[in-house]
C-alpha cells in the first residue's frame, strides 16, 4: 500500500517536470499538440488491440476454452488506455507498452504467474482444473438435484459430502 501511495506522488511530480521541461524546450503549444497526439494514436491502437483481444477470446469460448489469457491482456490494455488518456510522456510510454502485442503479453504473462501463485496459495499449494464442458449451472430457484458427473481415471479424486440448506 505505501507502494502505491508513494507511486500517486512521485508520478505526477516526475510528470509536471517533464512537460515543463519539454514545454520550454519546443514551446508550450506543440507540447500541448505532442500530448494530444499521443492520445490520439493510443486511442485507436487501443480500439484495434482491443478489437484482436476480443476476437481471439469469442475464438476460444467457441472451442470450449476458458480465454484466461485475454481476459488478463484486457486488463492490460484496459489500464494502458487510462495511462495513454492521462496526460504526460511517462504515462504514455507505459501506456503504449501496454498496446505493443508483445509487451502486452509479457505484461499478462507477469500478472497470470501472480494470480496462479496467489491462489495457489489461497488452496494450500494445490491447484484445480476443470473443463468447461463439464460445468453444470443451473438457476439457484430451481429445487432439482444436481446431476453427478462419473470422476475420470486419472488424477486425484475428492469425495465429499454437501447438503443444501435453504
């Protein structure tokens, strides 16, 4: 949390040097026009990347896949567009790396090694997958049972018991 704070001080104070540095360097108007640009740029870059994420994400929920992956590099690109919005050169810069394809998934490599190990964490070192064929919703007004899938052969099995309480 002191992270975060001292991150929401020392950007804003780094930025205003800069651009008063920038500014006095090639004038406070194309400084002005330069901010502006880059804003412009970001934007569509960020509607095209944002339109590939999305693309490839109904791809692999049309296969049956759950699109972790896009979900994160929406994330990214969510975040890279609110840095390329705020005005100032260091924002910027993080904000287009944000929108490169490759930086980008860096970035979303970085972040889902952290959730893994979070929650690998939160479940005592052990991790759970699923398919998302094998997943049975049903509304909670509904008072039917559940259908019981046949566990497969390989792999750990978990019993347990449940009971609903209403």
């Amino acid at each position: 949390m002191r992270f975060l704070f001292l991150l929401f001080i020392i950007v804003p104070i780094v930025e205003i040097t800069l651009l008063i540095n920038v500014g006095q360097a090639i004038g406070a108007w194309n400084t002005v026009g330069l901010v502006l640009l880059s804003a412009f740029i970001g934007v569509n870059m960020l509607r095209y990347q944002g339109f590939s994420t999305l693309s490839r994400a109904q791809q692999r929920m049309n296969a049956g896949q759950i699109p972790g992956r896009e979900m994160i590099e929406g994330i990214v690109l969510a975040v890279g567009g609110a840095l390329l919005l705020t005005p100032g050169f260091v924002t910027d810069v993080i904000g287009f790396l944000c929108l490169i394809p490759f930086t980008r998934q860096r970035f979303a490599d970085a972040l889902m090694s952290r959730f893994t190990m979070v929650s690998m964490h939160q479940h005592g070192g052990q991790t759970f997958e699923g398919e998302a064929e094998s997943v049975h919703r049903e509304s909670p007004f509904q008072q039917s049972r559940h259908s019981v899938h046949p566990p497969k052969k390989d792999g750990d099995v978990i019993d347990g018991e449940y009971r609903r309480e209403d």
